[in-house]
C-alpha cells in the first residue's frame, strides 16, 4: 500500500518503533492522510482519508489571487481587460509558475525577490513585469485555509479512529507542499 510504501522509502524501520504512524501526504494535486499501525515489525494502514482535489496548486492559486493578481490590478491599468473571464482566467494560469516558484523558493529561504522576466507576461501586446519581495509572513495568510483543509481531515481521521495527536508517535510528511515552515508550524501548534 503506498502509506507503507512511503514510510519504506523514507527510511522508517518498522523493527524499531511499534505504535501508531501517520503519513501525511500533501502532493500537487491531492492530499492524503493514513493511519498505519506497526506492531512487532509489522505494518498495516488502518485507515485513511484524503481529497482528491487539495494539493499544491491549490497553494499555487491562493497565492495568485491574493498577492500576485491584487499586485498586477495596483500596477497596471487592466480591471476592463479582466471583465473577460477568458483574460482573466488566462492571465491567472499565466502567473501561476510564479506563484509556485515563490512558494517553492519561501519553503527554504526567509523571502524571495520574484521577478518577471520581461514579456513572460503580456496584455494586450504591453508587457506586464512583477517585481515583488515576498516573505513566509506574505503567504501566511493565504495559505493557512488551504492547509488548515488538510489539517481538518487528518483530525477527522484521528477522531474517527478515537486517538489524540499525542498517541501517535511517528508523522511522515511527504510531498513538495510539507516543506512549508508555514505548515510546519501549523502542524506543531495542533
């Protein structure tokens, strides 16, 4: 089963630490939570939880909406370009690289200056530049409700099963999104 599989590849020994283990798998597109318990080197998932539909480009998009469109409406002249949902919708898939560039480069750094590259970006033949330094306290905010979805069913879970955070002794986290100090955080005040 792939919570085992991935506690397998992260090095967990199952020979060494018996109790309740928790997988959170937060990917690119989707979010999944299990339940495995080992005991005497055996592991078995117990249960799970997930959405199919909560990932990292969910992250991607809270960041567009919230800082990077908000930033582009403040800059430039383009409300009556965005009437159009085609222009608008467009322009978000446009500048979604640099929303997931910001949020991959604020996973290990304290900010990032994101820089278009001129003419990545154009409306109406005009390019449109960003040059904006952002900081894990920018995306905070915005984030906090996607991750806060994922920590919500992980505790849906943990209810359901009648455990308490502190009766699990194992939390792998895997996938890109985990490296977030923001969820880190999250997950420690939990």
């Amino acid at each position: 089963q792939e919570p085992i599989a991935a506690s397998m590849a992260y090095g967990l020994n199952p020979n060494k630490s018996d109790g309740n283990w928790l997988v959170f798998d937060f990917g690119g597109g989707t979010f999944d939570v299990a339940l495995i318990n080992v005991e005497d080197g055996i592991m078995k998932v117990t249960d799970s939880e997930g959405d199919n539909y909560l990932g990292g480009k969910d992250l991607d998009y809270a960041i567009v909406d919230n800082i990077l469109m908000p930033y582009l409406k403040k800059e430039y002249q383009i409300d009556k370009f965005l009437e159009n949902q085609s222009n608008l919708d467009s322009l978000r898939d446009g500048v979604k690289q640099y929303a997931e560039e910001a949020k991959i480069q604020l996973s290990f750094n304290d900010s990032f200056n994101l820089v278009s590259d001129i003419g990545d970006i154009q409306i109406e033949g005009n390019d449109i530049e960003i040059d904006l330094v952002l900081s894990n306290k920018d995306l905070k905010e915005c984030l906090e409700p996607v991750f806060q979805k994922a920590i919500d069913l992980t505790i849906e879970l943990l209810n359901r099963n009648n455990l308490k955070e502190s009766s699990i002794g194992t939390v792998l986290l895997v996938g890109g999104p985990t490296y977030s100090p923001i969820l880190r955080e999250m997950l420690k005040s939990k």
